[in-house]
C-alpha cells in the first residue's frame, strides 16, 4: 500500500516500527501516520492518539470494571456527568497511588 499512494520508504518503516501500546512505558499512545497530499506541498508525518481517561473509563471491558461502571453510572443523574466524575476520581486514584509507592 505504501507505494501505491507512493509513501517514503523512511515513513513505511517507521510505521513499522511504531510500538504497541503494551510495550509502552509512561502516559500509553498510539501513534498514527497522517498523509496529506497537495498540488502545492505534501505533509507527512506521525502523530499520537492520546486516550483521555474518560475515554479509557467507558472502553474498558474487563468484567469487574464492567459491573462497576454500571453501578456508578445507574446512581449518576447524568451518564455523561458520571463518566467525567468517575473516570476523573480513578485517575486522581492512579497518581496517588504511583506518586505514594514513589516515596
């Protein structure tokens, strides 16, 4: 496909070679290439796709994060307003946690 849309080779590879999430250390991305072609100039390069955590809170599907989530959200007035308190208070959870186990 790379060369079909004629691609330079440094950017396939680097495609290539972008890493997984999982062996990712730190604040998790994932990385993405954008293309733009023009008569005038050609734009190309890589970007990352950066989870916020209430993005992370709703598309977590492991079953006891599942189960709570519909608890959490069935006693919020809001769906959307839940999402933002709770996704917030577990993120605020997760720093202190890795900020206290710093110590």
């Amino acid at each position: 496909m790379g060369k079909d849309i004629a691609l330079p080779e440094v950017t396939q590879h680097a495609i290539m070679n972008y890493p997984l999430p999982d062996h990712q250390s730190g604040q998790k991305y994932s990385p993405f290439t954008y293309l733009h072609t023009d008569s005038a100039r050609n734009l190309c390069g890589t970007a990352h796709n950066v989870a916020s955590p209430e993005m992370l809170y709703c598309s977590s599907s492991s079953g006891e994060h599942f189960d709570r989530r519909a608890r959490e959200l069935r006693r919020s007035s809001s769906v959307v307003e839940g999402i933002i308190l709770h996704s917030n208070r577990r993120s605020e959870n997760k720093h202190e946690i890795v900020t206290n186990s710093h110590l």
